[in-house]
C-alpha cells in the first residue's frame, strides 16, 4: 500500500521584514536566507513540499498576538520561526506551546527563552522552542570573561534600555567579575537615543575601555557619534556584542567602528568551506533595493539559514512528517551539521546551540570593512538556568 503523499509543509515566520518596520534589517535578511535556502533544495525540505507564510513583525504586542493567531489557526501552520524582538519571541513561545507546534528562534537573544527561570519570569521555557541565534549572555560573558582575562579590568557600560541591551551589560560584567574586572559605571539609553548627548558623556569620565550593548539603527547612531567625537584618537577603546558591528552597521559607518572589538559566533571571515560559500552565493542572488549593490551576507541571514538546515535534518529521520511533535523535538535535539557557523547543534538540555564564540575586530581588508577574528572560545554553552 502506498503512503499517502504529505500536504506541503506550511512554515509562519513572523519578521520585520517591510521596509517600513522597525528591525527591517534582521527580518529582510532573514527572509532573503530562509528563500535563499528553500531555492537551492528544490522548494522542499527533506523532499517534502514547503510553502512558506510570512507575516510582518510589529513592535506592538497585542498585534503581534493577532498574526500569531492568524498563522496558527487561520494558515494552520506547522512549524513557527522568526522574532527578531524580546518581546515577539515570547509571543511566539506563547503561541507554540499552546498549539504544541515547535518554534525555531531565528534572532532574539533573551535568555529566559531557553532557560528554566525562577517563577517563570519573564517566560517559562518550553520544550518546542529552539533557537538559532544565541543567549546575550553568550554574546557578552565570554568577552567580559576574555578582556579581564588578558588584562582589561576596568570598563564603562552602556547599553540599550530594553532586553537585550540589560541582559548584555549584566553578562559582560559577569564575565569581567571572573578575573577580578569591574565596571566603573554604567548607563542605559532608550532606543533612538540622542547620541550627540550620549558620548560625550563616556568621553567626560576617565575609563578608557568601554563595553556597549547597541545593535540596528542604535548601533548605526552610537558609532557615528563614537567617531564624531574622536574617541579613537582620546584613547578610548570599544568593546561589544557582535550585533554591534554586523554587516550593515559596517557598511552604513564606514570607518567610524574600525578597532571595535565585539564576541558573536560568526564572521565572513571564517574559512569553512560552508562560509565561502554563502558568502559568495548570497550577494550573486540579492541587490539592494535602492542601490542595486549585492548584499553581503551577515549574522542575521546566518540565523535563519542554520534554522532551515537544522528543520530539514530533522525532518529527514522523521519521514517529513511533524505531526508527532514530540518526535520533531527529538530530531531536532539531535541534528548536528556543518554550518557558515562551524559545526552546529543544539544543546538538548535548553534547545540553544552550543557554539564557539569569536573575539574579533573590526579592520580593513580590500577595501571594505570586516570583523577580523583575533581569537577563539570554543564550544560556549550558555548556563541554561
């Protein structure tokens, strides 16, 4: 008897992905890597047909709540990816654990996501999300850890005044605290801050090292400002997570972040030979909008990319199928593959990836900007509770 042919496999992603949206970077990037991947195996994943359904991320809860719904009850999708926000990501977990469909984290780095939390705060975890980005404690900790470590013990924090940014200055200071390092103070800024106001007052105070937690547009604004005021020049050095210096924060700042020195688990400078690769595929297959130059690949499309290839090494032992969600979890507990990344997979104990983690800087090479790795921390499990 011949088995009966699965309908094609509906995956939501929830993204910013409209020019108009807040974070378009992350959820444009990711939508050109989970496209990108889905075209070069045919449309299908573990030869099964793969209709992907994407709904616009908003900054607003409650909307978000309502395109969660949307996806799950009305487009009944199978499978759930996407959040660029803390705040979206928790959505998401709510939704996927009432509708016990697995949910893949492509870009939010709130711990509490894949942690147990005292008293369930902010969010409980739950067994059907995974994440493919990381924890801000792995982007940060380590680097704490690593500049004390090499003889940096005293830095200025500042951060974003939401989730990321807070959980980021806590772990750095963490990891300082390891080798006797301490901040000498710290400042949190709203999001859009007025920079011309925010550097000069680092500039003002004598630490020279500084650890800043920004990523996006606030990235974009606090480099500008970093360099307007001749920081460089004054002896200051900057120090961050990787978000700080993605690839199109490079591109819009141009020599304004050379000498940052920030920790992420990926750089287009890795030599494996699944980095070259999309490297050189993804600007050959997307062109800016407004001014037609390719798109270099960066961390957020990365994401997404390992969030594709680990769904479809998973549904590859369980037949295409995720009906049995219990044996998706599973599978996905187990995949192990070689991604632009390095070797990843999934810690089966929280559902985050154990992944090394790069110290790299800022330099210049042909021309252009790239985030040069100075060292390696190996195999950077993020503490999960």
């Amino acid at each position: 008897m011949t088995a009966t042919p699965l309908a094609p496999l509906k995956i939501g992603m929830l993204l910013p992905y409209n020019e108009s949206s807040i974070g378009v970077d992350i959820g444009l990037n990711q939508k050109r890597a989970a496209d990108l991947y889905l075209k070069r195996q045919g449309g299908k994943l573990a030869g099964r047909a793969v209709s992907l359904v994407y709904s616009s991320e908003s900054v607003e809860a409650a909307i978000n709540k309502v395109k969660m719904k949307t996806l799950v009850d009305t487009e009944n999708v199978d499978v759930l990816m996407g959040g660029a926000a803390a705040d979206t990501a928790y959505v998401i977990r709510d939704a996927a654990e009432a509708a016990k469909r697995v949910y893949i984290d492509t870009n939010a780095t709130a711990n509490a996501l894949t942690r147990s939390v005292p008293d369930c705060k902010p969010s409980c975890k739950s067994k059907y999300v995974f994440r493919t980005s990381a924890t801000s404690w792995q982007l940060s900790q380590p680097l704490g850890a690593w500049a004390s470590k090499n003889g940096l013990k005293d830095f200025y924090v500042c951060c974003v005044d939401e989730t990321f940014g807070i959980e980021s200055a806590d772990a750095f200071e963490a990891g300082l605290a390891t080798n006797g390092g301490k901040a000498t103070d710290r400042s949190a800024v709203p999001n859009g801050g007025d920079w011309s106001k925010v550097v000069p007052i680092i500039k003002a105070q004598s630490t020279r090292n500084v650890f800043a937690a920004f990523h996006t547009d606030d990235a974009e604004g606090f480099l500008k400002a970093w360099d307007d005021n001749g920081m460089r020049d004054a002896g200051y050095t900057l120090y961050g997570p990787g978000l700080l210096t993605e690839q199109e924060v490079l591109n819009q700042t141009k020599s304004a972040a050379q000498g940052t020195v920030t920790a992420h688990f990926w750089t287009t400078e890795l030599g494996n030979a699944e980095n070259k690769t999309l490297v050189d595929v993804f600007p050959q297959e997307y062109k800016d909008d407004e001014t037609g130059a390719p798109v270099s690949l960066n961390g957020y499309a990365v994401q997404m990319w390992d969030a594709m290839t680990a769904l479809d090494e998973a549904l590859k032992q369980t037949n295409g199928s995720t009906r049995d969600s219990d044996a998706l979890i599973a599978a996905l507990e187990h995949v192990s593959f070689k991604s632009p990344r390095g070797v990843f997979a999934f810690d089966p104990a929280s559902h985050n990836p154990t992944q090394d983690i790069y110290i790299r800087e800022v330099t210049a090479s042909n021309g252009h900007l790239v985030n040069a790795v100075r060292d390696k921390l190996p195999s950077v499990a993020d503490p999960a509770s």
